[in-house]
C-alpha cells in the first residue's frame, strides 16, 4: 500500500516502513504525527484519488531525527568588476518514518 501526501509545499509519494526528509516540523523525535493530508491512495490495482484530498485517509509517521540538510552554495558573480561572493545555507529538515497508512 502506497499514498502521496502534501507537507512543506512539497508532495511525496511514501510507502509503509519507508524513511523520507521533510521540511521541519515542530515535532519532538520519537513522537508520532498524522498526516490528513492525502491526494492518493493505492493498493494493488485499486487507486483512490481525492479531489483534491481522500476523505478519511490518514497516514501515520514517527519522528526520526530533527536534522540540516547538505549545504548549498551560492556564489554571485560580476564579470570584468572584481567582485564576487560566496554564501551558503543548510536547510532544516525533519526525518520521518511511515509507520501506517490507512484508507476509509
């Protein structure tokens, strides 16, 4: 069984046992959040499809670890003027595992 959920803005198609990066969420680690937020539910070859959510779908996820991403370099360059600069920045981001997904 399979679904996608929307969190940060962002889809992700997750699967049960499955360990995925969000955005942060204001979670404690080890503790269990619900996701209400389901565009689509699978199985097999029976595909619930919400519109735009599956009503009375839930998935259910457990607090990993609360964790900064890789660092991303920006580097802003100005041809022939001598100046250039480098920046970077870490995101911060929420490591989750599926631990039920659930369909009505």
């Amino acid at each position: 069984m399979y679904a996608v959920i929307v969190t940060g803005g962002k889809q992700y198609r997750v699967a049960l046992g499955d360990s995925i990066f969000v955005e942060k969420l204001d979670v404690a680690e080890g503790a269990d959040i619900d996701f209400d937020n389901v565009l689509m539910v699978g199985e097999g070859d029976t595909v619930q499809i919400g519109a735009p959510y599956v009503a009375g779908a839930k998935v259910t996820a457990n607090v990993v670890a609360q964790t900064r991403g890789v660092k991303v370099r920006i580097m802003k360059f100005r041809r022939r003027k001598h100046h250039q600069k480098c920046t970077g920045h870490r995101q911060y981001l929420t490591q989750i595992e599926i631990t039920g997904i659930s369909a009505a």
